[in-house]
C-alpha cells in the first residue's frame, strides 16, 4: 500500500464517523418528536374525554372592575388627604 491510500483510508473513516454521528443525531431527534406526538395525542384524548375543563381562564368580570376602582378611588383620596 501506498501512503496515499492510508490518507486516503484515514479521511473516508472520518467521513462515515462523522456522518454516523449526524445520522445517529437525527435518529434521537426523531424518537423525541415521536414521543411528543404520542404525548399530544394522549392529552387531546384527554381533553375532549373532559370537555367541562376550562382550557383558559375567564377575563376579570364586571364586579372586579368595580371593586379595582372603587379601590383605586380610595387610594386616590387617602394620598390627596395625606399630602395636602
């Protein structure tokens, strides 16, 4: 053999080494996105068996806006009858 084809031997190892890591790489990546996909599912089915589960909570009703700002007004004055 020629010194060459140990360069040459030496550079395609590293090549398929390098290209097995990138595939290997992509192999877990896939796994995780199949077990994600699996998770989604399994939650889904969950979700539509209880549907009586609020998915968002409710934006603040009228009462909280009044109760806010009567507190705000309160606040408003006590810091007007303090500092005058």
């Amino acid at each position: 053999m020629y010194r060459d084809d140990d360069v040459a031997g030496a550079a395609r190892a590293n090549a398929l080494i390098d290209e097995i890591a990138g595939l290997e790489r992509e192999q877990v990546a896939a796994t995780e996105r199949a077990r994600r996909l699996e998770a989604a599912r399994q939650e889904l089915a969950e979700v539509r068996a209880n549907p009586a589960a609020p998915a968002e909570p409710h934006a603040p009703g009228l009462l909280t806006h009044v109760v806010v700002l009567a507190a705000s007004g309160v606040a408003a004055f006590l810091a007007y009858s303090l500092f005058t």
